[in-house]
C-alpha cells in the first residue's frame, strides 16, 4: 500500500481522519507507525498529501493530514476489453487502473462464457475493491470509469463510434500485419479480446468502425500479459 486511500466519512474534522480495519492494521502492522510518523495519504477522488499519525488505538487510528497535490494524470486511453475470466478480472481491474486507465468497457464476445457475466466480482462494490487496491498501488485518487456491454455488436456500430471519436482506434488480435506503435502522441482507443483474441468476425465489426488491427509479435500472451505489454508501448512517457 504505497498510498492510504481515504474516503470522506474517514474525516471527524477538516484535517483530521479515523481509520479502522484493513487501513489502519496496515498502517500498525507492515509501515509499523507510531505518533508522530507521517505517511502519503490521497483523497478518493481529489488530492495527495501527508498524514501525521496523531493517535494509535486497539482498533483505530487518528491521522491529521494535509492534502495538497493533485493526483497522476490520466492515460489518454480508452480500453474496450473482452470479459475476462473472474479470476483475471481482479488482477486485470488493479493493473489498469494502477497504470492510469480511467473509461474501461468490459464487453462480450464470442470467447467469452456466459457464465463470466454471473460472477459477483462485476457487482460495483467489488469493481471498487480492486480498482482501491490499483490505486493504492500507484499513489492515485481517481477511480476509473467502467461499464459493462453484453452485446457486442449493438454497442461496437452503436455506441464505438461515438466513444472513439478523434482517437487512434487500435485492435489487439495476435495473426494482425501490424506491429503495435510505440508511444503515441494522441487520444487512443484499445480494443483486446478474450483469450485467443477476437473471431474473425469481431475484428471484422471492429475494423469496420474504423480499427486498426496490431500484434505483439509472435508470441500469444494471456490478457493479464498482453495488457500492461501494450499500455506500455503506447503510452510509455505518460500515467
């Protein structure tokens, strides 16, 4: 935990917070502070600063804190992203949201199982809970925007092209001609598919909303992989 993320009912005044449970254990048990002490501490949603460790109970912890510096901007980048199993939403959801990422898509496709959109991990409290940790992991505030399409293709002739609009529009799809770029200057949107990649088809639909298809080379690489692989070869000075 890299930053203690705060929420506004931890405040009991304007400078100071309570904190309880996995917060203020971690403050106690892995930074082991004492009064006096000060750790960076972020407002969800507005900015980074200090808190100095005023008390230290059985069960709860006083910081005063001093918020004073904007959070890390925002990748210039919208990710369309295949549902990925549960278990790789998780990871999935803490990575990009600690490599910037702030307007996700999860969407369907044909590799995707229909049981995946059952899972309890796409309730909104538990999208929080990771998106939490990836911004704890990276010093942010600023939680992403997500939301979740079931249909493939009402939301890519539909709703794409809107959301695409004056952005480089680029497809993962591993048998693609073109290498993904390196360190784009502009707004872009990128789109990765399920395990395997995207049909035929999909990449079909999308390139007909004016896509790019790119590859990583020759090697096809879980999502989990190919996921900050490609952040970072079109984004890398940024986030």
């Amino acid at each position: 935990m890299n930053l203690i993320l705060l929420q506004p009912d931890d405040f009991i005044a304007p400078d100071r917070v309570c904190l309880r449970g996995r917060r203020q254990q971690h403050i106690q048990q892995v930074h082991r502070a004492n009064p006096g002490d000060r750790l960076r501490v972020g407002l969800e949603g507005g900015e980074i600063g200090t808190g100095e460790v005023v008390s230290l109970g059985t069960d709860t912890l006083e910081l005063k804190v001093a918020l004073d510096t904007p959070p890390p901007a925002a990748l210039p980048l919208t990710l369309v992203l295949a549902l990925p199993r549960p278990k790789v939403l998780k990871r999935v959801l803490q990575q990009v949201t600690a490599m910037g990422v702030k307007k996700l898509y999860l969407v369907n496709a044909y590799r995707v199982e229909k049981s995946y959109w059952q899972t309890p991990w796409l309730s909104a409290d538990k999208i929080g809970e990771q998106c939490r940790l990836g911004l704890e992991q990276a010093v942010d505030t600023q939680m992403p925007h997500i939301e979740t399409r079931k249909r493939f293709k009402p939301f890519v002739e539909d709703e794409l092209p809107g959301i695409a609009a004056a952005t480089e529009k680029l497809v993962a799809h591993p048998v693609a001609a073109r290498p993904c770029p390196v360190d784009k200057p502009g707004p872009t949107t990128l789109a990765v598919g399920p395990e395997g990649g995207f049909i035929p088809y999909e990449v079909e639909k999308l390139t007909e909303a004016g896509f790019s298809a790119v590859h990583l080379g020759p090697r096809i690489l879980r999502v989990e992989t190919a996921l900050p692989v490609l952040l970072g070869r079109l984004l890398p000075a940024r986030g």
